[in-house]
C-alpha cells in the first residue's frame, strides 16, 4: 500500500512553542511508519519549505498552539496550498481562538457561560465598575491565548491593575470574567459529520493552584485527572450535549475539547479548543484512549477525517 505522504507541523512562534514542540516529538514517535512518510515542518522557519513541496504532500497534521496556530492562519495557507489538514477550518479557528467571538456564539445559541467584560488595549478601564458588575474573584484573561497563559484569578480591587497589565502583555485585548468555582470538566468531540462525544474528564488542580493553569497543565503530576469523570448520568450526558452544541455553534470540524465548570449543577462553558493538546497524556488523548481508541489509533482517526473532507 502506497504511503500517505503527512507533513507534521509544530514549533511556531507562540508562546506555546515549547509545548507544540514536545508534543509534535510524541506525536512523530506514535505515527505508524508503514502507513505514514512524515515530513516535518517548524513555522517559525520552515514555511517556505512547506509551500515548494505541498504538490507532494498528501495531508497535514497541525500540533500547533496558540496565535499563528490555532487562529486560522496556518489553517489558510494550507487552504492555498491545497493540503489537507486535520480539526478546524479558518473560520472555525478563527472564532474559538478569539474568547469574545466565541462567548457571542455560545450565548446566541443559549449554550450557559460566566457573565464577562472585554476591553481594547486603548480603553479606560474602570475597574470599580467591573468588580460591582462581575464581582469578585475576577477572571482575567487575554482574549487570544491558549494553555491559560496570561491568566490570572483576582481576589481583590488592588491586584486588579496588574492582572489586567498582564493580560494586555498577551494580547490587544483582554477579556474580564465571573468566576465560578466548581468541579472542572472537559469533553472531547470527534468526527466530521457524524459526531461522537469522548468521555467527561475530571480535572483536579493540586495544592498550590487555583486553577488548571499553565504549570498545573504540564508540570508533570500537578494535576490529577480522571476519566470518566465522577459525575452520575445526567450531567455527563448534558456535558457531552453541550460539547457538540459548542463545536456546531463554533463551526468547527474532526475534533475539539471543550472546557466546563460544574457548580450547584449547573454547567457552565468556559471555551473550546481546536487543536487540544496531543501528547500521549494529554486530556483528549486520555479521552480517547477510554473510548477505545489507541495514541497511535487516534492519529489515524484524525488524519483519515482531515482526507475525508
């Protein structure tokens, strides 16, 4: 049987760099040799090596985070270069890279989220008026990052300014939310149009963080996730409702995870991820591997939806 002849994209300029590097290595190492011809591409460097071969390539397989990765853009120039790739297209990206498009989107189709704010880089902030509207603890965020870089839980009125300082280092615009402190879940979809929900992962921060942050995400034993979640029936499967309400309401397409908190009962959507992370351990992988499908399985799966299309 011919080999399909894959180009393996990750590296890029994010801050998540160093993260889509480790997990383009553990994905390189899982992909089946005999079924696959990898070429592999860094876009920090690599890109104009990408457009001279892409008559050769038959797909491509992103493990790219953040700006320049999940927003849409590398997403077109394969478009152009007419290469098929995996997860979702240039709108869909675009929409759930960007907090405030995509929390509009939920709300239109009623899909439950915490009450926010946003704010431009140019804007006069006033802080009291977001603190009587949200309340606090705040959440504040950059409005286009991943892996809960630039995040930052705010208990009190003075640590407010220097959030929101952080945060603007990230991005022109920032995003304030209502914190809801639950049980944190997160739900994986795959499939083009046929869609399967993965099961519910329980996500449990350990001593010392507040949130699933970006050292409680990769710091190896930081975090203790279990799957399935420990939820009974109901919820679990209004979880999994609301993660393919949430990939159709983003426009996306082959996969996503989105991430929830549980409180009360009630859940409530904090955002979708179109390219969840990838290493063996990662929580889609670990979704998936419950589900039935193997590391190297779930490569395949993803490669063979990217040609489907």
């Amino acid at each position: 049987m011919k080999k399909i002849r894959l180009a393996l994209l990750s590296g890029g300029n994010s801050s998540e760099r160093e993260v889509s590097l480790n997990s383009g290595n553990q994905v390189y190492n899982a992909l089946n040799k005999d079924k696959y011809e990898i070429r592999r591409y860094d876009p920090k460097t690599d890109l104009i090596n990408l457009v001279s071969e892409a008559p050769e390539i038959d797909a491509a397989l992103l493990i790219l985070h953040g700006p320049n990765g999940e927003d849409g853009t590398i997403q077109g120039l394969l478009e152009l270069l007419n290469i098929p790739y995996q997860g979702a297209g240039v709108m869909g990206s675009s929409l759930a890279m960007n907090k405030i498009a995509s929390k509009k989107l939920y709300r239109q189709a009623n899909i439950p989220i915490p009450d926010y704010l946003y704010f431009n880089k140019d804007e006069q902030i006033d802080i009291d008026k977001c603190i009587l509207t949200l309340g606090l603890p705040i959440v504040v965020k950059p409005v286009n990052a991943g892996s809960s870089v630039g995040i930052t839980i705010v208990n009190n009125k003075q640590d407010l300014s220097l959030a929101i300082g952080e945060a603007f280092d990230q991005d022109d615009w920032i995003l304030m939310e209502e914190y809801i402190r639950g049980l944190e879940l997160t739900c994986g979809v795959i499939g083009n149009r046929k869609m399967e929900s993965l099961p519910v992962i329980e996500i449990i921060p350990g001593n010392g963080y507040n949130f699933f942050d970006y050292q409680a995400k990769y710091l190896a034993g930081a975090t203790k996730e279990i799957c399935p979640a420990r939820i009974n029936d109901a919820v679990k499967n209004k979880v999994q409702e609301y993660a393919i309400a949430a990939h159709k309401t983003l426009f996306l397409k082959g996969y996503s995870r989105t991430d929830m908190i549980l409180k009360d009962g009630n859940i409530y959507i904090l955002e979708t991820n179109t390219i969840p992370g990838m290493t063996e351990t990662s929580l889609y992988p670990q979704a998936a591997k419950v589900a039935g499908y193997s590391f190297s399985e779930l490569l395949d799966k993803l490669i063979s939806l990217a040609m489907e299309r």
